[in-house]
C-alpha cells in the first residue's frame, strides 16, 4: 500500500529517535483485531474468479524467458544478483513461454519508463541516495527512466493532474508513443485515474505498467488514518508536504473497487501487471507485521497489498516477483548496512534487472499487438 520511512541507527546515517517512532506509528497502527474489510453496503459487487476469467492475459511464461535470459547477461554487473528461480515465483501451473530467442541489444522503440512512485516517496527520498543506478542500467539499451513527480500524500486525483501535466511536458519524439507509465503502489492508482480522467495523454502513452500497484487497494488503508502518513513530513530531510490530505483514504478496498466498476479502462492502452508474491522468507523482518495482518485475510501478500489486488483488470500478467512491497523498488540496504541487518534484511533484490526485463517484454508486446 505504501512506502514508510524506517528507522535510522545511531551511527553516520542518523538518529533514531524520530525515525523509530514514525515506524512504529505506521507499521503498528491498529493493531486491535477489528476485521481489515469490515461489513458494507457501500462496496459494488464483487466476484473472485481466476485471472483469464477476468480478461487477464496470462504470459508469465515468455516474461520468465526474458527476465532469466536478463539476469544470466548481467551477473556480476548489477547488485543484487540472483537465480531466475529465486528472483520470481511460481504460482499454480505457469505457462510456458514460446521459446523464441531474447534480443538484450539496443532498443528498437526505445521506450521511457515514466515511473510514479508510491504514498510517502519523496519525504524520505533523499535518504535513499545514491539514486539512479535502475536510470543508468537501461540507458545502456536505448531506454530511459524518468520519475514522474507527485505529491508524496495527496489522493489519486490530485496525483492524476499532475501526471497529466507531467506527460504532455516530456518530448517523446516522433512515430509511435513511447511513454510507459510504470506506476509503484500508490503510483499504479494514479497513473490509472490519469488515462481515464485525461484522454488527451493516451496518443503518448505506449502502456501502463503496474509494479507492486495497489489496484484494488490495500485493507491496511482501512485501518490506519491520514494524519499517520503525515507523521512522514518530519522524516529528517524530508521534502514533502501535507497535500490534499487524501493519500490514505484513496487507498481503502472500497473506494479503488468503487472507482474501478465506475471508470473503465480505455482499451486502447495496454496494461500490464507485474505482481510481488514473496516467500514468507523473503518478507523483511520489519514488515511482518503488516504482513501477517494481511495474512488474517490471505497470506500471498508482499506485506502491503494482497496478490490478486496487484493486478490491472484486462491486463497482462508478466509475472509472480518474489521480493516484498519495500524490496521490488526501494533500494535501503545498498546505502544503509545497519538498518539493512536490524530491520529490511530481505530489501537485496536486481531491481536493474527487473526493469530491464519489464520494458524488453512489454516492448516485444507492443511489437506483437501491431503498434
């Protein structure tokens, strides 16, 4: 559902006091054992159906082909490394791929990864430095990563509006749209309202791609309240802002499942969904918590969002990531060793890679649909 500060030791990297506390009071909120999903009228009918019965297209297979030809070139030269049978998960009976070979030359389309990041991001993103190395990566191949900048704790519509204004800025060239909206948690939400409340950014956009997205939502929303994200604004060197207030409430179950029966997808825009479905192993010890809270209603969670509230209705399905909500994007352990062996001890994973291997797929996809 979102990314939440974490705790800062006492050593070069700051003091914990703040920090510690802020954790506490977003991960541990609600801990009473009301039920996440309480009864309601107000929710639109609701079915549990098997992905392809949803209109998903399932192509787990070829993305498996792709993402393992993607990490055995690049061992030894991104962080992180790890076998493709580690790095995604499987769930029931995976296709198979077609077998056709990898291109991991240049970019034929070259593709720009507009990348939305989630609730809370820029109030500690500057702790997060380095930053950049994902950008860098796939410049080697043509493409580009381009943050797309949003307020850290307003609603999805406001956030829309600025996505909107942040696509038709970018210069994307000539010929056909190369603009991959790639939206994280919170992100994917946004990036949808903004396709369906701003027709005029769909000629600029090849797909949206949701990584880790809380489409449906996230119970954990129903149990917290807003003024529990703003305790982020006082994250030393935080940057961000109260804003409309809405952050949190814009992801409660009921209200993105409302917003998603109300607002159908325009089907000219392709949409993918790549999904973290972690091992209970691979979930961060500071994150069980939240996780096991989900887990009162499923256990395939990555600690924030529920697996089947992750996927786009109609989209495509890439694939079962095996890393938790925080380790997909969030880099904390490559710059932060104490807080890495206290508290995100799961956060390593080949986010280079992955990204790589995203926009490689979705751009033979495009190629594949004709456009």
């Amino acid at each position: 559902m979102r990314v939440a500060a974490v705790a800062r030791p006492s050593t070069k990297h700051g003091r914990p006091r703040a920090a510690t506390a802020l954790l506490a009071a977003l991960l541990l909120a609600g801990c009473a054992g009301s039920p996440l999903i309480p009864f309601t009228t107000d929710s639109p009918p609701l079915v549990l159906v098997p992905a392809a019965q949803a209109g998903v297209i399932d192509q787990r297979g070829r993305f498996r082909e792709i993402y393992c030809a993607v990490l055995l070139a690049r061992a030894g030269e991104v962080p992180d490394h790890r076998p493709c049978d580690d790095a995604l998960t499987r769930l029931g009976t995976e296709p198979a791929g077609n077998g056709r070979p990898v291109p991991l030359g240049a970019s034929s389309r070259r593709l720009i990864a507009a990348v939305v990041p989630g609730i809370g991001y820029d109030c500690f993103a500057q702790w997060l430095q380095p930053a950049g190395m994902a950008a860098r990566h796939v410049e080697r191949f043509g493409y580009e990563m381009r943050p797309v900048q949003v307020d850290a704790l307003s609603g999805t519509a406001k956030n829309a509006r600025q996505i909107r204004d942040a696509v038709m800025a970018m210069d994307a060239g000539a010929g056909a749209p190369r603009i991959v909206l790639v939206g994280y948690s919170k992100g994917a939400p946004d990036a949808l309202e903004a396709i369906v409340g701003y027709p005029e950014i769909r000629p600029r956009i090849a797909a949206v791609v949701s990584v880790a997205g809380a489409v449906g939502g996230s119970p954990l929303a129903n149990d917290a309240e807003q003024y529990q994200a703003e305790l982020l604004q006082h994250f030393p060197g935080a940057t961000c802002d109260a804003g409309d207030g809405g952050g949190v409430a814009s992801l409660r179950p009921g209200v993105r499942k409302a917003w998603l029966a109300q607002n159908p997808l325009p089907p000219e825009v392709p949409y993918y969904s790549v999904v973290t479905l972690p091992q209970p192993e691979r979930i961060s010890r500071v994150l069980g918590g939240s996780a096991r809270k989900l887990g009162r209603i499923d256990g395939r969670n990555d600690s924030q969002v529920i697996f089947y509230d992750q996927v786009i209705p109609g989209s495509t399905l890439a694939g079962y990531v095996n890393a938790d909500h925080w380790a997909i994007v969030v880099p904390i352990a490559r710059s932060h060793d104490t807080v890495a062996s206290l508290f995100v001890d799961q956060n390593a994973y080949p986010r280079e890679a992955l990204l790589e291997a995203v926009l490689r797929f979705v751009e033979e996809d495009l190629a594949a649909r004709g456009r």
